[in-house]
C-alpha cells in the first residue's frame, strides 16, 4: 500500500523577529519560542561576561525584582531564578530583609509573614543569567551588530523587518515582529510610515535624577546578608529625595541616590555621602561614612513615566506587536520594569497558546493583552509622581487625589499590621489587581485595628549596626 503521508505537505514553522536583546527582547524570545523560529536582532555586541553594556545604561543602578517578576521569570524560563541565586543574587525576603521608609514617612516593621521576596542582583549578572538561558534554546538566534531601521508591509499587515549590518541593508522576513526596543522604540514612526496614525501617549516626570556609587560592603556585613535599605522620597515634600543600599553579590553594595527637580544629586564623588546623610533620615549616609568606594559616580536622567497606548489605536496591522519599554517606561524607584516585562511576555504566550501566530488579529489581540500588566504597574507609579511640581501638563484628577489618600491609609496600615501587609505587597509585587487593596485583610485593621505605634527609626538590629561599623 503507497505511503501517502509521503506526498503530504511539510508545514513551515512559523518565524518570528524579535528587535533587542536587553531583558524584554529575552523574555519576548522565550515566550515566542513555542510557536516559531525566532530571530533576535541586537545593535550592540553582547558581553560574554556580567558586565554592563551601552543599549543598558541603567544597568549600573539598584534593582529589584518584586515577586510577581519572580514568578513569571520562573514561569517563562523555569529554574531561571536559581541559576541566578546560585551565580550570586539573592531572593531577600520583603520586609524581613528589608529597612524601608514608606513615601509618606513611615518606617514598615521586618514582619516575616509574608510570601514576597525581591530577587537582588546587580543587572549585569542578572541579564548574563537570561541571555545564557534564552540563547541556549535552539529554536532562538542572535544577529548583534545589527540596527533595525524600519518595517516592511502596509499599514494593514507587517511581513518583516529592515535591518541593517554594518553597510548592507536586507529584510528578514517574518510572520511576527515584536519592537522590545526599550525607551528609543521608533515604533511610532515606522508605524507613521505605514500610513497609521499617531499613536496616543502620556508623560508623567518628576524630574528626578539617579546618582549611583559601587561600594565594598563595610565591616563584616559581606558575611551575612544585610538587609536592604530604602528610603523613599515624599511627594508631598518637593523636591522628593530618596536613596536605597542594595547589598549584591562579591560582598558589594551598590548606592543609589535620587532626588527632583530642584533637588538632585550631582555626579560629585565628594558630595554623594553628604546628599545621603541629608535625606530626611540620614541612616543611608550614616552606614556609608565608613564605606570604601569601589568606582566614581554613575548619573541618569531617564525617569520619566512614559506610556504609548498601542492598544487603543484605532487600526493595527497584523504581524507587528510592541512589549516592554517600548509600550510603557517607568520611573525606575518603583521596580516595576523588568517583572512587567515578563508578565507581558506570559501574556504574548498564553495568547497564543489559543491562537495562530499568523492568523488575522492575533497581532492585535496580544498588544491588548501585554497592555493589562502594563496599566497595573503604570497607575502605581503614576499615582506617587504626579504629585511633583511640574510632573505633568495636567494636574491629578479628583480621583486620582482620592486614591492617593486611600493608598497612603493603605501604607500606615501595613506597616503596623502584617496582614495589611500581605495585602498591599500583593499589589506592589504586582501579583495581585489593585482590588486587593479593598480586601478584608486591608480594611479590617484600617479600620478596626489593633494598631501598633508608629516606629521613630530604622528598624536596624543592633548587630547589623554593629556589623556595619566592625
């Protein structure tokens, strides 16, 4: 009997671009790979070591994965986080392994009830850790050196992308392109260039300024894990100043200084403890006045809330989807970009897991579907920098003003009440929807109580104290 199976057609895998290689670009890439052959195409030339590169010059300041970034690494790239910890990064329990100061002033208790950690590593390792991973996968290729210049298609269907390598120009042919450029996205303009229109964007920046210092961890504080030091600036006290101490990995601490407009740091070595020990509670300058230095000082500029609504235009071709920075770019105090561009990624996935890659609308379906985690980490971040003088053309709605208060009741709760706690760790995380805020947990003691008295200082132990100063 003939073989008929023989004469069938051979179904081409479907192929994806993916433009960038920073950690959107990578989790867009693993996402995807499910479905297609997908190609990265990076600008630069990738480090073979955790060092940082020009297309991420925010790598040199303090970061933190909250966890529901944990959790969707851990989802799209499974055992991903502890590589990382096993490479050196920690997951530091929130708030057991933290000192933090809320916006409004007050100090949270180290309550160890809750499920959250905060996965802190220095971004070099942390994006050697994905690269290594995501390039691993045989179904993902890289082409660096190589800038993407435009899209090819119409305004109704997007058939690939045009890159160019060193003089030559050439069009990789896809069925999806995905923009996960970060902040220089030039999405809108190619998508000009296709005969859409503009697309819709909002601006909100406090004008604040990032100065960062590497140190050698002091005392004997490389030896056991110190907590993590964050005081947050007070919108209702402009100029906002704030500083955070991340210990990473090779007994370092990495320092990073902020402040708004009118009260930024300078890149001046000799100022940089002063401005910490000026901060409304000087514990930052006073763990660093002892603290060797390990390099100069890094400043940055690029903080604004920055948000593309791709999802609300009216016409959107098939074949072209725009993930990360690219879409939405927040304020980086907050911590919200890398776990929001994982969350996207899972969205990109579990969309397709229900629809052709190539299919028409399916384009459209996941920029809508990448925009739900998107809104939630824009309305927190939005919510505390429309505050500044000058952060926005328009002034915050009553509404806006009315969740602020609601959030900040939130915030004093928590920070006497672990349940209320849990609560709103669950939304900053971004593991749960803003709802959770009205939950039980949360008006309960709001209202009722019992309610612990506010702390007058950092909760600093006494021998981490006195760890610091050995």
């Amino acid at each position: 009997m003939p073989d008929r199976s023989a004469s069938l057609p051979i179904r081409r895998r479907p192929t994806a671009v993916v433009v960038g290689a920073g950690a959107a670009g990578l989790f867009a890439a693993a996402a995807l790979a499910e479905f297609a052959d997908v190609t990265l195409v990076e600008r630069d030339r990738l480090p073979q070591d955790p060092e940082p590169r020009r297309g991420v010059p925010q790598a040199l300041h303090a970061h933190l994965l909250w966890s529901g970034g944990v959790a969707a690494f851990d989802e799209l790239l499974p055992g991903v986080v502890d590589e990382a910890v096993a490479r050196g990064a920690r997951l530091a329990h929130i708030m057991g392994d933290m000192v933090s100061r809320a916006p409004n002033e007050v100090w949270f208790r180290r309550f160890t009830t809750t499920r959250h950690h905060n996965l802190v590593c220095s971004r070099p390792l942390l994006d050697h850790v994905l690269t290594a991973r995501v390039l691993a996968d045989p179904r993902i290729s890289l082409r660096e050196d190589t800038a993407a210049v435009g899209l090819a298609g119409s305004a109704t269907i997007v058939t690939g992308l045009r890159v160019r390598t060193g003089d030559r120009d050439e069009t990789l042919r896809a069925d999806l392109v995905v923009d996960a450029s970060g902040r220089g996205s030039r999405a809108p303009l190619w998508l000009r260039r296709l005969g859409l229109p503009q697309v819709a964007e909002r601006e909100v920046n406090a004008g604040v300024r990032y100065a960062t210092r590497l140190y050698k961890a002091p005392g004997g504080t490389a030896a056991a894990p110190f907590p993590l030091v964050n005081v947050q600036a007070n919108p209702a006290k402009a100029p906002g100043r704030a500083g955070i101490i991340v210990p990473i990995e090779h007994g370092r601490w990495i320092v990073t200084l902020s402040g708004s407009r009118g009260g930024e740091p300078s890149g001046d070595a000799q100022e940089f403890v002063d401005f910490a020990l000026g901060l409304d509670d000087p514990v930052i300058g006073t763990l660093l006045r002892d603290a060797e230095p390990l390099g100069d000082v890094v400043t940055s500029r690029s903080t604004a809330n920055q948000r593309r609504y791709y999802e609300k235009m009216p016409a959107w071709p098939d074949g072209f989807v725009v993930l990360g920075d690219a879409v939405a770019g927040y304020n980086p105090v907050y911590g919200h970009g890398l776990s929001v561009a994982a969350q996207c990624a899972l969205a990109v996935r579990d969309t397709l897991r229900d629809r052709d890659i190539a299919a028409p609308g399916t384009a459209r379906r996941l920029q809508r579907a990448a925009a739900r985690p998107v809104g939630a980490a824009w309305d927190l971040a939005v919510g505390q920098d429309i505050f500044y003088p000058g952060a926005s053309d328009t002034p915050p709605t009553v509404a806006e003003r009315l969740l602020a208060r609601y959030v900040d009741r939130c915030v004093e709760t928590a920070a006497g009440n672990p349940r209320a706690l849990g609560a709103l760790l669950d939304v900053m995380s971004l593991s749960e929807p803003p709802s959770r805020l009205f939950s039980a947990d949360m008006l309960r003691p709001m209202l009722l109580g019992p309610r612990m008295p506010r702390l007058a200082a950092a909760p600093l132990r006494t021998e981490e104290w006195e760890g610091a100063r050995a």
